[in-house]
C-alpha cells in the first residue's frame, strides 16, 4: 500500500514554512504607521488578463455588431437542390431529375441544417447526388470540420484540395466520388452515387463503371461554387 507523503519535516524535504519572519519594530512616537504596500499581481493573472484581452478583442474582429458570427452572406430560404444547376455533373451523367427522397431541414437558433438529394438520368446506371448544408449561426465550424477529415472512421480522410472555400476536401473513407467545403459558417457537401442498374437485355445487374477521379474533382468543384454562390445571392 502506497503512504500518503510527509509534507514538513520528513523524507528528505525541508520545512515549506522555515523559521518564522521577524516582527517588524513598533512605531517611535509621534510616528504614523507606514502603508501596507500593494501586492504585486501573479504572474499567472497577468497572462490570464492579456489572454482575456485578446480573446475580446478577436470576439470583436470575428463577431458583428449583433453578436452574432457573419454568416458571409449566406441565405436558409433556398433549397439547395433547387438552386444547384449542376451543369457539370449533368453534362456527364444526364439532366438533374426529380428528388430522390424527402428532404431534412432543420431550423435550430445556433444551427441550421438542410440536407436532399436529386438523381442524374444517365443509362444505364442512374446515380443520385446527395447535398447537404450546414449554417453555424453561433460557434466556429473550423476546429470540428478539420478533426472530421482527420478521422477516417468519421467518414473523414480524403484529399485537400483548393479552389473553392477555405478548405475542401475531395473523396473519403466512404465517399470517394464527394467533395466537402468549409466556407466561413457554413459547411457543404456534395456526393454522388451509382444507384442499382439492370439491364433489360441479359436480365442482370449492372457494375457501375469507375468513374475517373480528377474528372469527378472537377466536376464537383464547378457544382458546389454555383451552388454557394446561389445560396449567398
């Protein structure tokens, strides 16, 4: 069993309190006592003021006089499907087709989330792209968007690109035909998926064909720039 350690006197340390400090002489007569002097700040509470400085002074060069983050002039009454024309992928997989599915929106005070998805009419595999938007009105994205990529097991990973927002990230763990974009507040992404084919003709599935990977880069990098440039205007 481990002791507890002797603070004074023993083990080898020496006392913490030492020998008790002399009293100070009484005042002569006549004589007023002297002032106490003023103590001298902590070192640690000086650095915790001029980091409290820095931090209000950044919370002023980062926040709006609302309070709130700027949002880069980004807008939630736009679905972002509709307003992504997508010229890039329709050109090479077919025409933006109808909704694959019931799109989710979520209209929270500190986040606003919108995510859908729409089909491209290629033969004879149909693929579905999936697009999804994300509004931080209160916190930064930043740290959490980049410790995501970091994680492959958080459908992170993927190769950093540049040309479109802060940092963008193309392909991943799981999405190889994706590209994800921190701008500001918000966060995009775009991922396209082969959907189940069939031919009619040997009464078999289809493999889906690999798809060219510096083709699908540019491609989603054109898309997604319309895209924000959409939901900005």
């Amino acid at each position: 069993m481990i002791s507890e350690p002797e603070l004074v006197g023993g083990g080898g340390f020496p006392d913490p309190v030492g020998p008790p400090l002399p009293h100070p002489p009484p005042p002569a007569a006549g004589e007023r006592p002297a002032a106490p002097r003023a103590r001298r700040p902590w070192p640690w509470a000086l650095g915790g003021a001029v980091v409290a400085s820095a931090v209000w002074a950044g919370g002023l060069y980062a926040y709006g006089p609302d309070g709130g983050p700027d949002l880069g002039g980004y807008r939630t009454d736009r679905d972002p499907c509709q307003a992504a024309r997508l010229d890039g992928l329709a050109a090479a997989f077919g025409p933006k087709g109808v909704s694959a599915d019931e799109p989710l929106k979520v209209d929270h005070p500190a986040l606003f989330e919108w995510s859908c998805s729409v089909t491209l009419a290629s033969k004879p595999i149909m693929y579905t792209l999936h697009i999804s938007y994300d509004l931080h009105r209160v916190t930064d994205p930043g740290p959490e968007f980049e410790a995501v990529r970091e994680d492959p097991q958080l459908l992170g990973g993927g190769e950093r690109i540049s040309g479109v927002g802060e940092v963008a990230y193309f392909g991943g763990a799981y999405e190889e035909n994706s590209l994800t974009v921190l701008d500001g507040q918000a966060v995009l992404s775009m991922s396209l998926r082969p959907t189940d084919g069939f031919d009619e003709d040997t009464d078999s599935p289809v493999e889906p064909p690999r798809l060219d990977p510096a083709a699908m880069r540019t491609y989603l990098v054109e898309d997604m720039r319309q895209l924000m440039t959409a939901l900005k205007g």
